[in-house]
C-alpha cells in the first residue's frame, strides 16, 4: 500500500488549489498514469489528467512528479510521491491551457524559412547532425515546468523548449532567417547549463549543451556575444591560463614553494605505486586556495599520496559555456601534456571534473578523471575522525550530479563522520544559479536561485552546508546572507573532513 498525493484544482468551483491523498496497491512497474487510473476507480475520484499515446510519443500526459516534470506514462510511482499540474494556467487538475506556449511559438516565427524550390540541393548528410539531436521533442513542455530560471525570471528566458525549438532551424543550412537574434531575444545568455531539462527530457534532448551552447558558439563567432562579464574569462585565460585575475599567493606556486623547502608530506619512492595528480582547477588555485590545503590535510590524516603538478592551466569550462571556444583546444592540450605520465586525475571542482570527463575527449583528451568524492570513499580511515557535533546538509552541483552522475558518494561520505547530523534539502539538486556564465553576466538571477536554496537550508536547520564546487560555494552563501543567515556557512567536503581529522 502507497500513498499518492494529488493536487487539485477545478477554476469553474475552486478559489484555490488543495493537495489530497489516496491509498492504492502497488504493483511491479506500475506507472503514475496507471496509478491516477487506479485511484480515479477506487476513490471515485474524478481526477482529471490528459493521455493518449501510453508510449511516452505524444507528450499529452506531461505532470510535475515532486517538482520535477515528467510524462505520467513514462515515470514508476512511489510512495509519498506528489503529482502537480505543469507550470500553466490550470484548467482542472492536472490539465492545464498550454496555449501561451503555442502563441510564442507562432510569435517566434519557428517554422522554415527557405526557397522551397532551391532548398534541397543546399543540405548534405553531414549538415543534418546536429539538427537530428534537437528534432525528437514531443512538446509535453515538461522542461519549462523544470528549469528553476523560468521559474522565476520567464521574462529574461523564455525556457529550453523554445532555445531548442530555435535551434533546429538556426543549424539547418535551408534556413535563410537570422535566427540568433531570436536566441538573443530570448535569454540565451540566461540559461544557468544546470542541465535539469536534459535530464527530466522524455527524448533525452540535452538543451544546452546540443542547442544554447552550440547558438552561445554560433553568437560569438558572429560577433553579437558573449556578455562583457563573459569576455573576461577569456582575456584572463590569454593572459594567465586562468579564468580569474591571479592573486598573491596562488595555491599550487605557494605550495610547490613549500615542498621544496620542506619536502613532500610523503616519501615513498615506489615506482609501482598508482601515480594520482591533483587538477585543482582556477578557483582552488587562484581563489579558494583554503580547499586545496584542507585536501593536503585530509590525504596526509589517511597516508594517500598525491601530486599537484605546475603548468596546468583552466579547463575550459567557462570559453565553452560562454560560446567561447577559439582558444579551448589549446587549454586542452597543455593539460593533456601535463597529466599524460599520470594514472589518475583527481578534481575538487564539479564543473572541472564534468568538463575533463565530458568536453575534453571531443578535442582529443582522455585522462582518467575522478572526482574527489569518487576518489575518497573507499580511502578513509574512519578510525582516526574525531566527532564532530554539527548538523550539515548537501547541496548536489549539477556538474556533479547530472555532468558526472555522482550523488551517492558524497552522502556516504558525511555519514561516516562521527557526530555529524544529516539532513537532505527538500530539492538538494536544484540549480543555486552560479553556472553557465550567470553569476558573472546576470548576477540578479543567480542571486535569485541562492535564495531559493538558502531557504531549503533555512529549513533543515542545518549549521553548514556541503558541495564540492567553488562557484556554489560563493553563490549559496550569497544567497545565505541574503537571507539574513550569515551564520550558516557552506563548506566544501574536503573542508568537512578536515574538521575531522583536525587535532
């Protein structure tokens, strides 16, 4: 027996929307949809939803399952679960008018705009690669009801499905129309790359990194982008191989300049012993040098040995967000030279991590990432943790969880901290805002999402929160001190476990 939580809404008889709650049997496989069919009969219901297909093909049955949409046919059910109507005006129920939507895209003009009679002799099999990726949607508009930006900031993005829809016809050769101010005029620049439409996506459409990504490219070689804060990152990555103005006392010159003076904190010379380097990326060198020292701590408490090798340079992950990506190919294969001689690459940075994983094979690359939750969780001596008495909860960064597919190894982590009190976020993998060039170039917005997570995190009671990225490091705890919860901090993992080894 289950319990199903529906929420309810008849415009012709309600002032408001109410949740209600019904108990059915569930059985191996049992859909969402079969579930509102089974509670519809049992109950005498009389819940109103949409379907057709029952195959995931037309996208009629598209709903929110706990805040995150998805096709009714497609989605198992589960206890406790929360079905809500998609981010429309509610006709009843789980139907919604989707009729806004189908007016912007007469607005946006999205149909092909070709010589009929020439068009043909203009396409070639390779000119249709990247349109295939961006043609499957089945419109069920499940990613506008997903994406935390049009949330709240639909006026400076329009969503996804419309920066998608763009797309299929800005890369198709017929098309004559200069569809980049459309993407432009849209939000392009808006977009946070969290990923969450790719992921809640029935056809498996990645929207940014298969369209807005590919049109951020597209404006920059045209010269009509990317935002001022965003050509920063570039001249500083010309200048320095950073994509931040360089400090004082940078993490990996400081603590070379300590080795030679000190030695190493280890002195096995074992040649059989699996060689790991450190990829600290540009905030541990050049910014939150804190982390990279708590990590030295935490591999000396647990005699792991490891490198951090001078020369390597920003792993390009804000030029490829940014449609920057002259210069990527380069950055590429200075760190390919760098860490060839190495078994194991180690980051402490998601969006490192995600880009070394995931962009850098495409320009020639194929280093042997993992990220440092990955790398630790089977690495640990508990015995020598102290307690630490505090209460934390976990922020997932979606370079993380959704670039990397990591979640569970972070949580086993905290929980192997003596006297540490964990408590999930109510949307732990919400975007905080901080990615895809937004807490640079559209700060207001990124501040906005901080909020929203610093709220989740009010709520949980936590003392810290943890992630293992720099950028939502600073972000959420913006979003903290906005909201007046300056005493909460926000650590990075490492910085966690080095509360526990700490003497």
């Amino acid at each position: 027996m289950i319990t199903v939580y529906v929420k309810r809404f008849n415009r012709e008889t309600d002032e408001e929307a109410h949740i209600e709650s019904y108990e059915i049997e569930e059985y191996p496989g049992m859909k969402v949809l079969d579930a509102l069919e089974e509670i519809n009969r049992k109950y005498d219901a009389d819940i109103s939803f949409r379907s057709s297909c029952l195959a995931g093909q037309c996208g009629s049955c598209g709903v929110k399952i706990n805040g995150n949409g998805a096709l009714a046919c497609n989605a198992e059910i589960s206890d406790n679960v929360l079905i809500e109507p998609l981010d429309f005006p509610v006709i009843k129920d789980l139907i919604v008018d989707r009729s806004s939507a189908d007016e912007k895209v007469k607005q946006l003009q999205l149909s092909l705009d070709c010589d009929s009679e020439t068009s043909h002799e203009k396409l070639k099999p390779e000119d249709i690669k990247d349109t295939k990726k961006v043609r499957s949607c089945i419109e069920c508009y499940t990613c506008l009801s997903s994406c935390p930006v049009v949330k709240h900031f639909n006026e400076e993005f329009l969503g996804p499905y419309y920066l998608r829809y763009i797309s299929k016809f800005d890369f198709d050769p017929r098309d004559e129309y200069d569809r980049l101010i459309e993407a432009l005029d849209s939000g392009m620049y808006s977009c946070t790359s969290c990923g969450k439409c790719g992921e809640i996506c029935p056809k498996n459409i990645n929207s940014f990194g298969d369209a807005i990504e590919k049109l951020r490219a597209m404006a920059y070689a045209g010269n009509l982008g990317p935002l001022d804060a965003h050509k920063v990152f570039k001249d500083n990555v010309v200048a320095s191989g950073r994509s931040v103005s360089k400090p004082e006392e940078p993490f990996i010159e400081t603590i070379h300049k300590k080795w030679d003076e000190e030695g190493k904190y280890y002195t096995d010379d074992n040649e059989d012993k699996e060689k790991v380097a450190l990829f600290t990326g540009c905030m541990v060198d050049y910014r939150a040098q804190e982390v990279g020292y708590a990590l030295l701590d935490v591999l000396k408490a647990n005699n792991i040995e490891i490198d951090i090798p001078e020369g390597q340079v920003c792993c390009g992950s804000p030029l490829l967000r940014t449609g920057q990506v002259d210069v990527v190919q380069e950055l590429v294969d200075k760190n390919k030279e760098i860490f060839k001689d190495y078994d194991k690459v180690i980051t402490i940075c998601a969006g490192c991590g995600a880009t070394l994983k995931n962009d850098h094979p495409k320009y020639g690359s194929n280093l042997n990432v993992q990220d440092i939750s990955e790398f630790l969780i089977d690495k640990l001596d508990t015995s020598k943790m102290k307690e630490v008495d505090t209460k934390v909860t976990w922020h997932d960064p979606c370079h993380l969880s959704r670039g990397q597919g990591i979640r569970e190894e972070p949580r086993k982590i905290i929980e192997m901290i003596p006297g540490v009190e964990f408590e999930e976020l109510e949307l732990p993998n919400q975007c905080c805002g901080a990615g895809g060039g937004i807490k640079s170039g559209k700060p207001e917005i990124a501040l906005g999402l901080a909020k929203d997570k610093a709220e989740m995190v009010k709520a949980t009671g936590a003392d810290y929160v943890t992630t293992i990225c720099p950028f939502c490091q600073i972000n959420i705890q913006d979003g903290l001190n906005e909201i007046g919860l300056e005493n909460v901090k926000i650590l990075n993992l490492i910085q966690l476990l080095k509360m526990a080894y700490d003497e």
